[in-house]
C-alpha cells in the first residue's frame, strides 16, 4: 500500500465582512513559488501580467477591447447568482462596458464559426 503524502495547506482564510456565511480564500504568489506544485517562474509573469489592474490600465488605454465568455463560465456564474444565463451574460457585459470594454462576446459564437470553417476547408 502507497502512505498518502500530506501537502500543506497554502490557503488563507479569512471571514468576509459582507457575508458572515462566506470566507475569503488567499495564496499569495510566494505560498504558490514556495511549493512548486502547479506554478513555475515563468507562469508567474503571466498571473502578474492578469491582475486586475493590468486589466484596468489595458481597457484604458487600448483602442478596442473583446472580453470572451465561455458557456461554461456563464452558467456557473448563472447558477451562483441564481439568475437565468442569459441575464447573467447581460448584467456581466454591462459592469464590463461600464469599465470601458468596447465588446463582450460569448465564445459559443466564434466556436461555430471555428467548426463551420474547418468545414469549408475540409470539403476544399
């Protein structure tokens, strides 16, 4: 039989001021360096480059900006707020354009065109 291997626990949590229910979970970037388990160096310039700030200055200071949706994503937020998907998509493109995005798409869409090109490439 194999001994299970106890890894640490790099999640902090703290009670959320606004729910008493919840609690806000947190790993800081040195908890995910320090245990090597999913994040390497090179990743990391990526979770930086993801920050919501970077975000921010990006919608900024671009000329266009597209945000994509997955399906997935919708439903889950959908099924969260207990709102039906679609006005989850809505409300979300919404708080979006109010920061300055110029577009919010659901991916669902481009996967169509995506199948319907391959298609047409196939049958060439």
């Amino acid at each position: 039989e194999v001994p299970l291997v106890q890894r640490p626990n790099l999640i902090k949590s703290k009670k959320s001021a606004d729910n008493p229910k919840a609690e806000i979970g947190q790993v800081t970037l040195s908890d995910c360096l320090a245990c090597s388990g999913c994040v390497t160096s090179a990743e990391t310039v990526l979770l930086q480059a993801q920050s919501v700030e970077e975000f921010l200055r990006t919608v900024r200071e671009a000329p266009v900006t597209v945000v994509t949706i997955s399906p997935e994503a919708r439903v889950s937020l959908a099924a969260q707020s207990g709102a039906e998907p679609l006005l989850t998509l809505q409300r979300i493109a919404s708080a979006l354009q109010t920061l300055g995005v110029t577009y919010v798409l659901e991916t669902s869409a481009a996967e169509a065109i995506a199948l319907l090109e391959g298609k047409a490439d196939f049958l060439r």
